[in-house]
C-alpha cells in the first residue's frame, strides 16, 4: 500500500467516525498540515490513530476544515529531509513529526512553521532547548525511554537471560545512552550487546550474524525495528529467544512482553498541542509534555511457545495479558 492510498484511508476512517459539522470551508481558506513519520502506512500506527480520532473530538473534519498531508520515509531515515521539503513546497501551516528522525528533520527543513514532535531525548538531540520552555517553531511530546526496565521485567520472565542482543537504530539512540544502557544491564547480569538495525530488510542479515550464544532480545520502539516486528518476533521465535520491547505492537506480533508508553495516548496528545496552535498558540510558549504512565503487556501464548512460566508476581503487575 502507498503513502497516498494508506492517507486516504486515513481520511476516510476520519469522514467515516467524525460529526459533520456546518458547512465546508473555501479550499483555500482551510488549513494545510503536513505529517511527518519514518513509517509507511498509517492506518497501523497507534499514533496515527490516537492523532485522528483527538482532532476529530476537537471539531475536524478532514476535507472540510482541515486538510493532512502525509509522508512517510518507509522505513529509511534518509528520505525524511526531502519528505519534510515536500510538505513545505505543499505549503502547510503546520507539521507533526512522529518519531525523533522526523523531528530532526522538520527542524532543519523550517525555522518558522510550527512543529508538534514526539520523540525520545529531544533535549539531548537539540530538537528544544528545554522541555519547559523549548523555545523556537517546536513543542510536542518527550516519550520516556524505558528499554531498561523492559529488559528487567524480561529477566523476571526468563531468568537465564544473560546475553541479549539489543536491535536500536543510530539514527534514534545516541552512543551516550547506548552506554548507559549496558551498564544498567549489567547490574541485571545481562550482557547487553547494541545491534544496529537501520532499516526493515536489513532483518534477516542482522539475525543471521547473531553470536550463537545469544537467549535474549531486546528491541527500540524505531521504525526500522517497528515496521520489522513481524519478522524480528518470528525469528526470535525460531531461535527460542524471549524478546522484550517498549510497544505494544511487538507482544501483539509474536515477542514474549512489552514495557511502554501508549502511543494511542501521544498521538491524541499532538492533536491537542496541534489545536492549540491553529488557534494561535505559539510553540516556544508550550511546554513539552512527557507520559506519566507506563503498560506492561505480555504474550502467554508465546511464553507456552518457549517454555516458560511467567511468575505470578510478574502477572499482576501486567496491564494486560494476551493469550
């Protein structure tokens, strides 16, 4: 499926479950937003979803009041600068950026049109100055990186975890955190070992040079990795490894649990920062809003797969439990 095809079901998902509201607006009068992602259909994104189904709350109709512009990079970084060009030469008003690459990439494209971001370190990526005052065109949603706490949670699950190749991409996570990360997982008796995975058909090579001696995996929530989960959570399955991430997405496509943010919950959030600024806010004057709450959901019948029990202790702390 195209980005166009997948934009327009987009549109008619949000036609199909928003009011009609008055009379449509002059075509020229209605405001042009563009969105920005790595990804390539999103009619699958939970932020996309979360995103459409807010703005319709708040009065939208797409076609009527608003129009939405969507380019997604499929999977490859690279192409996020052109894409983010291409949505000023449409001549939007504003952009959201799903994920840090979009981010970059729509602050470096323009220093005046608004941006609502999500993304992971936007202060240490330079995307704001700070998350109380971000100052410049940008504002939106700092999503709390918790792979960490992912792979704990995957230790208490699988307890002879111990050498857990972790599939990140470069273009998302800095050495610094990198660093960080395997110290932690260290204390966990984890031999973490970071795995760059830049884009969805680079999977199967990836797997193939995997140490023999790997029982773990631990994903990023990149679109590389997204749009791979399918394949990485098969071939994880394949080789008996418990596999751990920070979305949702990853338990419901085969991997044992998950440990993260709602990004149903982010995307409607943007919306809300996108409203408050086709009405007049200005960026630098809203606050960057971080999450609050976090999900774990793990995969039974995955766990039945690999022969594993999942403690109880484990279980009730579970927000949700697929079987």
């Amino acid at each position: 499926m195209t980005v166009r095809s997948a934009h327009r079901l987009v549109a008619a998902f949000a036609l199909a479950v928003l009011p009609l509201s008055g009379g449509a607006q002059p075509a020229d009068k209605i405001p042009r937003i563009g969105y920005l992602w790595g990804g390539s259909n999103p009619t699958v994104s939970a932020q996309v979803h979360g995103f459409v189904q807010r703005i319709g709350e708040l009065g939208y109709v797409e076609g009527q009041n608003l129009f939405i512009e969507y380019r997604g990079a499929e999977g490859r970084n690279e192409r996020l600068p052109e894409l983010a060009a291409d949505l000023l030469r449409a001549n939007v008003v504003l952009i959201v950026a799903q994920g840090t690459p979009a981010a970059v990439a729509a602050k470096e494209a323009t220093q005046t049109i608004p941006i609502v971001f999500s993304g992971s370190h936007p202060v240490e990526k330079g995307i704001v100055a700070s998350l109380a005052r971000p100052g410049g065109n940008i504002t939106g949603i700092a999503i709390p990186v918790h792979e960490v706490k992912a792979l704990e949670m995957l230790k208490q699950a699988a307890p002879e975890v111990s050498r857990v190749p972790y599939f990140f991409d470069p273009a998302t996570l800095q050495d610094i955190f990198l660093i960080s990360d395997r110290e932690q997982a260290r204390a966990l008796g984890i031999m973490l070992e970071p795995v760059a995975l830049r884009a969805p058909d680079e999977t199967d090579r990836v797997f193939a040079a995997l140490p023999g001696e790997a029982n773990g995996l631990l994903l990023d929530t990149s679109q590389p990795t997204f749009l791979a989960r399918d394949r990485i959570c098969a071939l994880a399955a394949q080789r008996r490894m418990p596999s751990a991430g920070t979305d949702r997405d990853f338990v419901s496509a085969g991997c044992l649990l998950s440990y993260g943010v709602d990004f149903g919950w982010i995307g409607r959030r943007r919306a809300d920062y996108v409203d408050r600024i086709l009405k007049g806010a200005q960026p630098a004057d809203l606050p960057v809003e971080q999450p609050t709450k976090f999900d774990l959901v793990i995969n039974l019948k995955t766990a039945k797969e690999l022969g594993l029990t999942i403690p109880g202790s484990l279980l009730m702390r579970a927000d949700e439990v697929i079987e």
